[in-house]
C-alpha cells in the first residue's frame, strides 16, 4: 500500500487521528488558535467509541432502565391497564437517537471551527506524512507537522474465545443484541460489567457476573464498594467473586462457561467485559520508531508527548484513566503543549470517578483505606439519602453521600456518594476540594445555604454530622 499513488497530498499544521473526546479536545483548541487541522476517522459517522459504542449509548441504556425501575416501583402506576414492560430492542431505539443527535452536534464543531475531517484508516508513512486508506481502496497522504493519536480502544478479546458466535457479546456488540435474553453471564466485574449488571438486571434478566477478584470495583472506598455489592445481591444479581473462566463455550441456544475453580455455569447468553485494548494495529507505529506496549497503548510524558517529538497522544490509547471526560481535557493540554512548546495546564489532580451502576457512583480524593494508610488523621460524615425531603419526593432514597475531612485543618480530603445523580452530586465537593489557600474546608458546607429540598442538602447533612463527631 505504501507504493500506491495518492489522490491527493494536502499540508496540514497538525493532523489528528480519532474524532472521540480526545480528538475533538485537541482539535478544537488548535483550531481556535490558528492552526491547520485535519482529523482523520475510520468510521462513517464521527464522535468515536465514545458517541457510537461506550460512554453515550451504555448511559442512554441505563437511564431507560433505571426509569422502567422508577415506574415499575411508583404506586402511582401499579394496578390493571399500566403496562411495565420493556424490550432490549426498545431501548436499544432510544438509545440511537441519542447517538444521532450527539453525531449532529459534533459534527457541527468541526464545521464550524473550519477543521477539515477526513474519512479512512490512518497510517504512518513517516512522522510527517500520514496515508489515509478510504474505504473505496483509495488513498489520500496528508503531510504534517504534528500528529495527535486519539485512536480509542476497543474490547479485549483473549484468543480462546469465539467473539464471532451469536450469543457471546463484548460491550460493543452487545449493543446490537438481536433477541430477548431470559439470562445472561457477566464475564468481568469491572465498571462496563457492573453496569451492564445493572442494566440487564432491571430489565428482569438474570445475571451471573463472575469477578477475578474478591470484592466488586476494589479501587473504590470499601463502604461504596460493599453497598453496591448488597444492592445489586438485593436486586437478584448472582456475583461469583475469585473466579476465573477455563473455558467458554457458544452453543445454539445457550453459552457455557466452566471456571477454574470447577463450576459450570450456562445462560442464554455472554457479555465479556474484561479489559480493553488500544486501536494501534493499523497506524503503522514501527515506521516511526513508537512501540505500543501488550495491550496496544503508548507512553507519553506530562504533554502527552511520544517518544517521537511531533507525536503525541490521548485518551484511551495511552491507558489509565480511560475516561471521556478526561481524554477530552488530555487532548486540549496535547493542544497547549504544540502551541507553546511545553502544556501551561496540567488534569486536575483528583479526578472524578462516575460509575453508572444502578443506583449510581461517583467519588473524588482519597478513600478511607488510602487515608489509614498513609496515616493521616481523619473524620468521616455521611447523609443517607432516606433522610432527605428531596429523595423522598422523587422516591430516589436509596444511597448516601460521604465525606471524609482532617480532624485537624477540616480540609476536605475525600467524597464519595452512592445513589440517584452521584455524578452530579459529585461536582460541588470536587469544586471544594479545588480551593487554595484554606479555601478546601467543611465548614463552607455548614455555612452555606443549599435550596431546600435538593439533594445537594447532603453536604450540609453530612458535614454537620461529621463535625459533630469532632466533639466526641
């Protein structure tokens, strides 16, 4: 392919590869700036894994479900004539206008912004020049200063097991599921599997989920870990912990899946959702000297520099913390960086977590185990949710919010909530925690006034119990 002619050679200041939030972060920063940008997709429609396959279309899911709950729940709609029911496909619809609309909206920044989008498979012809391979087999070469590799990631695929069969899913195809799953097996215990959990558990699937490890999220603060272990036990949810699979096998009408450990375990279907890796293969890295590590992603320095000078990279092509929301701040300090030489920004230090469970998570800072650790006198104030008059109203009661704080400098050290709307909840401790010189403090909660009810009462709630607990 290298020897074939292209249609076209166009210069460019910087060429970007991947429209997902990475992509359009850099390329909507260097545009604003002055620079010549092209940004390069393979697929038809923009926005990436993103818009099309992860974070949009699993949220869009698990907002439909969580509100066939709420209504399946509601007093309001018990009784003969209200239907409670609610098909994958159904879902899986509205879930498509979401992306529809995301694809549109996105689509128009780069319209307006005057950054010219490409459509074809990007390569590496050398660290200047990158081959665009379109889908009719022709090529185009695009000739650059810099480049920014915003390629995404992809679901893990172990060699052993047949990803092509009907009935076994990664959390990309799942979202095509052709037929009405009675059961299920969750292979992988992460985020993706404790979400779809979630997901298919509310639509009245039974689920198995099988975790590697002992607890569920172990990177989270044991109390949160344990409530959405209970709830999700509370919900019918089988969760298998310490097991791995020997085998796992497709069959006509079912899948089944032998552990290590010697249990047998079958269901209508499979989602594998254990690990990702990065969309490395095509860009012909060994041209320019860049050497992904097994799982395909790149190292970078605090620019989100390769070891190639012009070349640099975001998102979840280089790992940890695979999050659109900061891929997208990781592509606009990519985009500093090549305007200035060297990034005049840098992600916040305490990066929020959401985790879209069913009820929901989000946390930020240090948990408990972390402060014990490292020996740090703390103290702890919690809200449950029960309590306040706004989850009453809205039937939203289960959950709590958390803060951890010093016993000392009442400097607020960590926050985590569980529940209806943690991920927004979240925000207005993270804004606390941000402040400088004495301006992270607990005390701000207790002295400011919260519209009454809201579930933004929480902070009040819990900081006054944990000050509280100071006089004991």
């Amino acid at each position: 392919m290298t020897g074939q002619k292209p249609e076209t050679e166009t210069e460019f200041d910087v060429v970007v590869i991947g429209t997902g939030p990475g992509g359009e972060g850099a390329a909507m920063q260097l545009a604003k700036s002055g620079y010549n940008v092209a940004i390069v997709e393979r697929h038809k429609a923009l926005g990436g894994g993103c818009t099309h396959w992860g974070t949009i279309p699993s949220k869009a899911l698990r907002h439909s479900v969580s509100r066939l709950i709420e209504y399946n729940n509601n007093p309001l709609f018990s009784g003969p004539g209200w239907q409670s029911g609610m098909t994958f496909s159904h879902i899986l619809h509205y879930a498509e206008s979401v992306i529809r609309k995301q694809v549109k909206l996105r689509s128009s920044f780069y319209d307006r912004n005057g950054v010219t989008v490409v459509h074809g498979t990007a390569s590496f012809l050398d660290k200047n020049r990158i081959r665009v391979t379109k889908l009719d087999g022709s090529v185009d070469d695009l000739i650059t200063q810099h480049v920014v590799i915003a390629s995404g990631s992809r679901p893990y695929h172990p060699a052993d097991i047949d990803f092509d069969h009907p009935r076994i899913y990664d959390s990309d195809k799942v979202l095509s599921l052709s037929h009405e799953p009675k059961t299920i097996l969750i292979y992988g215990a992460g985020v993706v599997g404790s979400e779809y959990a979630s997901i298919f558990r509310g639509m009245g699937v039974k689920v198995d989920l099988i975790n590697q490890r002992d607890r569920l999220l172990s990177f989270l603060d044991a109390e949160i870990s344990d409530a959405l272990s209970y709830h999700l036990r509370n919900s019918g949810v089988v969760i298998r912990h310490n097991e791995e699979y020997e085998s796992i096998t497709g069959y006509d009408d079912k899948v089944v899946l032998k552990t290590k450990s010697g249990k047998t375990m079958a269901a209508d279907c499979l989602l594998f959702a254990n690990g990702r890796s990065g969309n490395i293969e095509d860009l012909s890295c060994d041209v320019v000297g860049l050497e992904p590590n097994y799982r395909g992603q790149l190292e970078v320095n605090e620019n989100y520099q390769t070891a190639v000078d012009n070349i640099y990279a975001v998102g979840d092509i280089i790992g940890y913390p695979s999050l659109a929301s900061a891929a997208y701040d990781q592509g606009r300090i990519c985009a500093s960086a090549i305007i200035n030489g060297e990034s005049d920004k840098a992600l916040v230090s305490d990066i929020p977590t959401g985790i879209y469970t069913i009820p929901e998570i989000s946390s930020v800072g240090k948990t408990e185990e972390e402060l014990t650790e490292m020996k740090v006198p703390y103290e702890v104030g919690r809200a449950q949710f029960k309590h306040l008059a706004r989850a009453q109203i809205s039937g939203a009661d289960v959950g709590c919010l958390k803060l951890l704080f010093h016993r000392e400098t009442r400097e607020l050290l960590g926050l985590h909530c569980f529940g209806e709307r943690a991920s927004e909840i979240v925000h207005i401790g993270q804004a606390i925690m941000e402040q400088k010189n004495g301006g992270n403090t607990i005390d701000y909660f207790v002295n400011t006034t919260f519209n009454y009810p809201t579930m933004a009462e929480a902070y009040r709630v819990a900081a006054l119990n944990g000050i509280n607990r100071l006089a004991l």
